[in-house]
C-alpha cells in the first residue's frame, strides 16, 4: 500500500482528482443523435457486454460510445417514426456513421430487419435508472408491450 509522506503530495493527488472529475463533466455525452442504427449478429448472443451482462437478443438494450450504462434512449427509425427505448448496456458501434447498435428484439420494432442499417434519432429518454418501474427490467416483455402502447 502506498503512503502519502507529505503534504505537497496529496495536494497533487486531490488536484488530479479534481481535474479529472471536471474534465469529465465538461463534456458530457450528447443527449440527442441522428445517424444510423445497426444490430447485434446472432453470435454476440449469450456472450458478455461492456457492462458485464450478458447479451440477449429479446432484450431491448443497445451498445452507445459514451452514454452511461443504465441510461434509456428513445430511438426513432426516421424513415417510418417507429420508435423504440432501449437501455445502454455495451459500448459500440465501432464502424464509421453508426451511432447505435440495437438488440434483434428493438430493432424489428422500428424496421425491417433484414435492412440490416436504419437511419435514426436517438435522444436520452431517462437517466435516472430508479424512475424505471423494477418490473420493467425484470420482465422485458411486459416492457416491451407498455412500450409499444404508448408509441403506435
């Protein structure tokens, strides 16, 4: 275990702390896209995401570079206004112009499958995970149907 042996020392290590915390919140993930949607391969199924579960295509999550985990997005197809929520649960896409990677089961709610590549908005649609009935993530179908009601 390492010791501080001096003041100047742990002066340097709470400005880095706090230089680093401000430098996070300077740039905080944008909270409304547009560009295009694709979705998770059959062979990513059952196999761990950046947050440590494991993916399941009848979930409805989705993989964004920067939003935290947990974090629900409204993801609209622009071409029909089909729209789906998902929660983030992985980082990705890593191919130029995608912004989203959708779950099978949130991307045949807005689109075609087949498609394969969608053109979307993605807006933040709730931050605060313990606004989100408990039920919701426990049972993703029942989920599922509260959210189709409310969007056709």
């Amino acid at each position: 275990m390492c010791r501080l042996s001096s003041l100047p020392q742990l002066i340097l290590l709470v400005s880095f702390v706090l230089l680093n915390l401000n430098s996070h919140a300077q740039n905080p993930p944008e909270s409304n896209q547009i560009g295009k949607a694709s979705y998770y391969a059959n062979k990513f199924e059952k196999k761990r995401t950046s947050s440590g579960e494991l993916y399941q295509h009848e979930n409805f999550t989705a993989a964004h570079r920067s939003l935290p985990f947990g974090t629900w997005v409204k993801v609209t197809n622009t071409e029909n206004n089909k729209a789906v929520i998902v929660r983030i649960n992985d980082r990705g896409p890593f191919v130029k112009g995608r912004i989203i990677d959708l779950s099978r089961s949130a991307i045949k709610e807005i689109g075609n499958i087949n498609q394969g590549v969608f053109s979307v908005s993605v807006e933040v649609y709730q931050k605060d995970l313990e606004m989100i009935p408990i039920q919701s993530i426990l049972n993703p179908i029942s989920y599922k149907e509260k959210i189709l009601f409310a969007y056709e």
